[in-house]
C-alpha cells in the first residue's frame, strides 16, 4: 500500500494516497515510510495541523533520523517561515549528513544574505566530498543566479568532469560563456548539449542565441525558428529570435515575436532589452 501511495502521491492525487496509507498503516501502524508520506499528504490536503503533529511525533520517535526534520522543514518553507524551515533543516543535516538533507539546506539559505551562507555550506561539504555531483551542481547554479560567472564556470567545468554527458550542465555552462562574451566557446557547449540531448528546446534557444552571438545569423535563424515552435511560451526565446529577425531585415516578423514575447508579462530575463528592441522598430 505504501508505494501505490508514492505513486499516487506524486500523481498529484494526495486523496488516493491518504486512502492506501490509511489501510497500511491500519495493519504496521507504526511503519516509518508510511507514516512519512502520510504527514506529507496530510499536508497536500491542507490539514495542517494533522500533519505538522504527525511530523513531530516523528521525530520524537526517530530522533537520529532525518525524515521528521525534513517534514517539518517543508512544512515551514511552504508557509513561508524561512527561519523555522533553516532550523529543521540544519537539525536534519546535523543528524543525518547526506547529499539529500545538504540540497534542502542548501536551498533554503540560498534566499540569505546573498547566498553565501549555502554558498560556504556547498563549499565546505565539496571539500571532502569532491565527487557529490548534486551539490556541485546546485553550488555552480547559485553562483551563476547571483552574477558571479567566473566561479559558475568553474563549477559547472567540475561537475562535466563527474559526469561529461550531463546536458542542462552543459547548456547551462553555454550561457555562462555567453555572460563572459566568449561566444565561441558558447557554441562549442551549446553544440555538446544538444547532440546529448536532442530536440530540447531550451537547448536548441541557447545553441541559436548563441551563434548568432557568434555572428553566424542564418543557423541562427533556423534554430531559433524551431525553438520557438517548439516552445511558443517561452519569451526569451522568442526575444532572441526577434533580436535575429530585426538584425536580417524582418523587422515585421521580429514586431510580432517581441510583442507576443511581452504580452507574456515582463519578468522574464530580456524584458527590458524586449522593450528596447521593440520602439526601435516602431
């Protein structure tokens, strides 16, 4: 019953879930995973309360184990009382240290003082784990969120040499060249993700902003082209493809692209540039 509950848990059918839980647990109440998932779909259907009780009595049960922290560290974080979520987590992490209980630590510091609390944690876990791929990763993406591209180079560099297949490492390592106008070598990351991991969208925006960085518009063209059917409700890709429209003469086409990208709301990463573009070609 337990794992028909998971799955139906992560179905998004939280009222299936509490139903299998409730019959598990009738026959081992006292089963952990049971009693785990129970909390957190008590949580989903909004009893609060139950669920928060539930988590506690865990975690005076398990007291060495993580699970009841994390619990109550979700909990706290979807109410917004990040303070309460840092706490469980930290105790989480302190009674069990693992790559799991660091991410959510991690995650919830990251709103911090800028970061660098789970920039230090990230670091000092990596000094004697080097190999944590998980972490390396989330580390290279903090950095990269708060404009030091340098350093999320660097990081992304070190987790290719864990795992040289990892296609969002490498699109994302492409963007990095991109802030570090390093267009060719933008290209060259760009072109790796994609041949991992072909017909992705986000991919194929980055390889075609990216060449068109580079000077080379007709690929550029095409590429952007396919991402954006691909993926119409994206509007960076359709700002970089109105910013290739307008540079080869479409100036009409490149209207559309930048008037539907902005429709879309103007909190996406471009916008400003959208804007900008957009009364040039009034």
């Amino acid at each position: 019953q337990t794992e028909i509950a998971a799955m139906q848990l992560a179905a998004n059918n939280p009222s299936g879930a509490a139903y299998s839980l409730e019959k598990g647990l009738s026959s081992q109440p006292g089963y952990l995973r049971a009693q785990a998932l129970m909390a957190e779909t008590e949580f989903r259907l909004g009893e609060n309360a139950k669920a928060e009780k539930r988590a506690r009595e865990i975690v005076a049960q398990h007291p060495k184990l993580a699970v009841g922290y994390t619990l109550l560290g979700g909990m706290a974080q979807a109410r917004g009382q990040t303070a309460a979520a840092i706490d469980a987590y930290r105790r989480a992490h302190d009674v069990e240290p693992s790559t799991g209980t660091l991410l959510s630590l991690y995650l919830a510091l990251a709103t911090q003082d800028g970061g660098r609390p789970a920039q230090q944690l990230a670091e000092q876990w990596l000094k004697t784990r080097p190999r944590d791929l998980a972490v390396q990763k989330a580390l290279a993406n903090g950095y990269a969120r708060q404009g030091n591209f340098a350093a999320a180079q660097t990081g992304y560099e070190a987790a290719l040499k864990l795992n040289p297949d990892d296609a969002d490492v490498l699109n994302n390592l492409a963007n990095v060249h991109l802030r570090l106008k390093n267009p060719v070598a933008a290209v060259k990351s760009a072109e790796l993700a994609l041949a991992k991991a072909p017909g992705n969208a986000v991919i194929i925006d980055t390889l075609g902003w990216a060449l068109f960085q580079s000077g080379q518009n007709d690929r550029a063209l095409q590429l952007l082209r396919d991402a954006r059917l691909r993926q119409p409700g994206n509007p960076d890709t359709r700002y970089h493809l109105a910013a290739v429209l307008a540079q080869t003469g479409r100036k009409n086409e490149a209207k559309e692209e930048l008037e539907a990208a902005l429709k879309m709301g103007n909190n996406f990463e471009r916008a400003a540039e959208a804007d900008k573009l957009l009364k040039t070609l009034r």
